[in-house]
C-alpha cells in the first residue's frame, strides 16, 4: 500500500486490502495535523455574530471568556447599509464612562469611527485593544467612496481597566443607529 509523503496517509490501490484500522490512524493523523495547527496560531475567535435588530448600543458579551489568555483583541465591524450615516460609532468597557488621551479625558469610548453617506456599506472597521495593566485601544478604518479611497486611524486611548477584568464591550452610536444585519467579529491574541 502507498502513503501520502506529507502525513503518511494510506493510498489504496485496486488489490489493496482496505481495513478499518488504517482509516482509524488516519483520521489521527489528521486531527492531530489540525489540532497543532490550531494551537500554534495565535489567533482566535472569541466571539462572531450578527446583529438581528436596528440598535443605539449592542452589546458583546465576553462572558466565559478568559481575558488573560489574550494580549491584543481586534473587533472587526461590517456595518450594514441600514446604518445611520454620520454617525459616531465608539467602544466602551465594562460600560466605563472615563477614557484618557494624551491631553484630555472623554466619555465617548476607549475608540470612535465616524460613518459618512457617501461609504455607506463600503467601510471596513476595526477596533483595537491592547491588553495589559491598563487597556489601550484605537479604531482603524478605510472607506471606499466610489472615486477614491481614504484610511483614518483614531488617537489612541486609555481606561482604567485591566485586561482581565474585560467583560463586555459595547458599540455605542452619538446620534444614530446600527443597523441589523451589521456584523461583528472579536479576534483574540493570545499570549
């Protein structure tokens, strides 16, 4: 019987005697393959849903989770095209209400993006938070106007948090709405 060079994976042949034992050691194989694969990257998703109704505040639930694990967390967000244009989209924490830059403190979230008509449903948002004593986070996004593109990255801010007492993260609109249909992906770095 021939084997596969990467996994040694069995490769019948017409007069092969096929047992159930060699698809057993290779589906082994191949979970284990997967398994290391997984756990030597170190990316994860922590959580990934979509939102069901038109909302001034969503909620994402970090229950379960464990924040130490993580040094960085990334929160991508495809807003629908229901989405109130010029709007103030911002992120807060555990529903804290100080968040510091460099001169100033703000109750508008540890990170703001700003949608215009114009990118309606042709944004692509993502937050950022970087894990540790403190959190500091910052938004990164670019737009599509249909003549040019344009990029804007936040200030980067601080809150009196620590990482592992992250529980719950919020989108939260100054004078509009989040559409439903508007999704949102959490990817942790682990440490």
């Amino acid at each position: 019987m021939k084997k596969t060079t990467n996994y040694q994976l069995n490769q019948w042949d017409a007069e092969d005697r096929i047992l159930r034992e060699d698809f057993n050691q290779d589906n082994k194989k191949l979970d284990d393959a997967i398994a290391a694969l997984r756990d030597a990257c170190p990316l994860v998703k922590v959580v990934d849903f979509t939102t069901q109704s038109t909302q001034s505040k969503v909620e994402i639930s970090l229950a379960g989770q464990n924040m130490e694990n993580y040094r960085e967390l990334y929160i991508y967000v495809t807003f629908s095209t229901t989405t109130t244009e010029d709007n103030a989209i911002y992120l807060t924490l555990n529903d804290l209400k100080e968040y510091w830059d460099s001169s100033s403190t703000s109750e508008y979230g540890v990170a703001t993006v700003i949608l215009r008509e114009a990118t309606k449903g042709k944004a692509t948002t993502c937050f950022t938070l970087l894990l540790g004593p403190l959190i500091a986070g910052y938004c990164r996004a670019t737009y599509y106007t249909g003549s040019y593109f344009s990029a804007y990255t936040s200030d980067m801010k601080t809150v009196n948090l620590s990482g592992d007492q992250l529980n719950k993260m919020a989108l939260c609109c100054m004078n509009g709405t989040i559409g439903a249909g508007s999704r949102i992906t959490v990817l942790g770095v682990r440490v």
